[in-house]
C-alpha cells in the first residue's frame, strides 16, 4: 500500500514540480518582454512628420519656439548724470536685442551662444514668438563651445522639435531662424555646405557650415531640417567684414543637448532651489499685532515678488506672510533659508502664507536663482 502511494505521489509531483518551472520561465519571459518595451519607449524616438512637408509647414513646425533674447542697461549711472542720448551712444537703444535661442523643453529651458548673454551688465529678457515676454535666468554656460542656458518660468512652452544631426550630408536643405538686427522673426534658407572639424587648443568640435544668412541678432537661433526638426544652434560666420558672406557656423544639437544635460545636472545638484521673494520682518506678536490687529500670526512678510519667478507663478503677492514651507513653520529668518538651503531647483513644495484672514496652501516648483556653473 505504501509502495503505490508513494509511486502516486511521484506520478503528482513531477507534473507539479515542471508546472511550476514553466509558470516561473513564463512569468520571467513576460517581464522581461515587460521591460524591454518599457526599454523601447525610453529609446523609441518620437514620430517625424513625412518628408513631404512644405517649407512653410517645416517652418511653422519649429518657429513658435525660437525665442528673441533682450537686454536692459544696468543702472549703471543714475538718470542725473546721464541723459538719453549718452545712453544711445554707449549702449544703443535701451531696450534692445543681443540675438536668439531656442525653446528645447517644456520646462522652460532655452539654449542660445555664450557671447549673447555673456555681458553681466545686462538684465536678460526672453520675449516669445507669440508676443508674451518674462525675464530669464543664466543656468549654465559653456565658454568654448559658445553656448549657454537660460532658464524662463512660463507655462505653454512649445519645445522644438528634434532631428538628428548625423544624418546631415552636404547639400541638405536647411533654415536658419533667428531675429536679425531686431526687425523680428526671419528665416533664411540655404544647405549643409560641410561638416567640418574644428581643431583647436580645447580638442575637435564638430560644426555645420551653411550658406544659410546668419546676421547679427541670429545667433543663438536655430537650424532646422526640411522637415522642421532642430538640427544645430546658429553660432557665428566668417567674415572680414561684419557681414554675412555666406559661411555660417552651427553647433550640431546632439552636442548642444549633451553639454546642456550635463551643466543643467550640475547646476540642479549643486545650487538650492529659488523662490523668488523679497522677505522683510519677522512676525513676532508686537509686529503681527501692528500689522494685522491679531498677536498670533508668526512667519516672514513678503515685501516683493519676482516677476515671471516660481513665487509669482504660484500666486503669492507682497503682503502675505509665509508661515509654513512644506512641514516647517518658519519661526526665522534662519528657518526659511536653511529649508530652501535644502531644495534644488524642479522641487515641488508647498508653501503656506497668510493673506487676509485665511491661509492658504500653494503649490510651487522651485526655479534656478542665478547662473553659478560653468564648463572648465
């Protein structure tokens, strides 16, 4: 009796022990089909329109996201001891274009040239192909490269399309998109006339030479492919004259892209996230009294809010009182500088602030303060 149970037994078992093998191999084989789709997504790139675009329509394709960038004189000399017509002489009009960038993702990151932004002098302002301006920060910057990141908190971005650069051969059609001599958006058109190596003292670069026109006020802007995808940033000409002689210079955009990610990284790990307030007193009951009639408001009091910065965005005015960041109440002026000490830039918080009786929980993401990486 014991003999036939236990041949029983080993007739169950087997088929047990090989169903569970093969449900394991199976469950294996779906998460791996699981992960190499995940993988597919991650590396699949996103669908191109077909290469039967009108110019028109590449154009259109790429232009809502080339940006023209401004600058205001620093107060240099007080409106006394200069008049406006110095000020035309030495610094042009006061309001004026330095040149391009482009619009390269939705959270508001804009790749121009190093040499048009790099006079600390200048406030810098971005302005929109729709007309909307908003002031902008120096992330990062790449002197030999000649290229530099801002950083704009604006919602509704249109990023620009991306092509791919290594498969440009000479005699590509491609545009230049700019804002020339600041006369406003403008498009010129030519081909890939070399690609070429750049030898120097800082390594090899590799540059797109095109007879597309890139005048004053282009740099920084973009060329585009014929189907309007961004395919290197304007950068500079030859020229023995000034003028546009029909050899144009463009940084390809894998490498722009590349030296972006790796100095936007450094600069997210590196710097503490900005909210962009002018704080003044400490609440305490004698001055929470003064200024609200009740003795139990504690936090910090906005004297000012930085146009176009997360703090604005989110909705906190001068007046309020932030009385909380995330889980801390602000007690300090000690308090709310080691919490923000404590963010990087991209970091949701929420900050609560007092206004006219209520308090109010107000969701913000932490923007770039000022421009502190730079490639050696």
């Amino acid at each position: 009796m014991m003999e036939q149970l236990k041949r029983i037994l080993q007739f169950i078992s087997w088929p047990v022990v090989s169903g569970v093998l093969v449900a394991v191999v199976i469950m294996q084989y779906q998460q791996m089909q699981q992960l190499n789709e995940f993988r597919q997504l991650l590396t699949t790139p996103a669908p191109q329109p077909p290469a039967t675009l009108t110019f028109a329509e590449a154009i259109n394709r790429a232009a809502p996201a080339v940006v023209s960038i401004h600058a205001t004189p620093a107060v240099l000399e007080s409106v006394e001891q200069i008049s406006e017509d110095q000020v035309r002489f030495r610094f042009g009009e006061q309001d004026s274009s330095l040149g391009s960038g482009v619009i390269v993702n939705a959270e508001g990151f804009v790749l121009t040239n190093f040499h048009v932004v790099s006079e600390l002098m200048f406030e810098t302002v971005v302005t929109l192909a729709d007309g909307r301006s908003t002031p902008a920060t120096l992330v990062a910057f790449d002197e030999t490269n000649d290229l530099a990141i801002l950083h704009i908190n604006m919602d509704d971005l249109t990023p620009i399309p991306r092509g791919n650069d290594r498969e440009l051969e000479v005699g590509d059609v491609v545009f230049a998109i700019g804002y020339p001599r600041n006369i406003g958006q403008s498009v010129s058109q030519g081909i890939i006339s070399a690609i070429v190596d750049n030898h120097d003292a800082d390594g090899n670069t590799t540059l797109i030479q095109t007879d597309a026109a890139i005048n004053p006020g282009n740099s920084g802007g973009a060329l585009i492919d014929r189907n309007g995808n961004l395919v290197g940033i304007n950068s500079s000409i030859f020229s023995e004259t000034g003028r546009f002689e029909g050899i144009g210079f463009a940084t390809p955009v894998s490498t722009a892209i590349t030296i972006m990610e790796e100095l936007v990284a450094e600069a997210i790990a590196n710097n503490p996230g900005y909210l962009g307030v002018l704080t003044g007193e400490v609440l305490n009951e004698e001055t929470s009294r003064l200024f609200f009639g009740v003795p139990d408001i504690r936090g910090m009091l906005v004297e000012n809010v930085d146009e176009g910065g997360p703090a604005q965005r989110a909705g906190i005015l001068p007046g309020d009182v932030i009385t909380r960041v995330d889980d801390t109440a602000v007690v300090d002026e000690e308090t709310i500088i080691l919490e923000f000490q404590n963010k990087r830039p991209g970091d949701r918080v929420v900050v609560q602030v007092y206004r006219e009786g209520l308090y109010l929980n107000l969701p913000t993401v932490l923007g770039f303060g000022q421009a502190m990486v730079f490639a050696p």
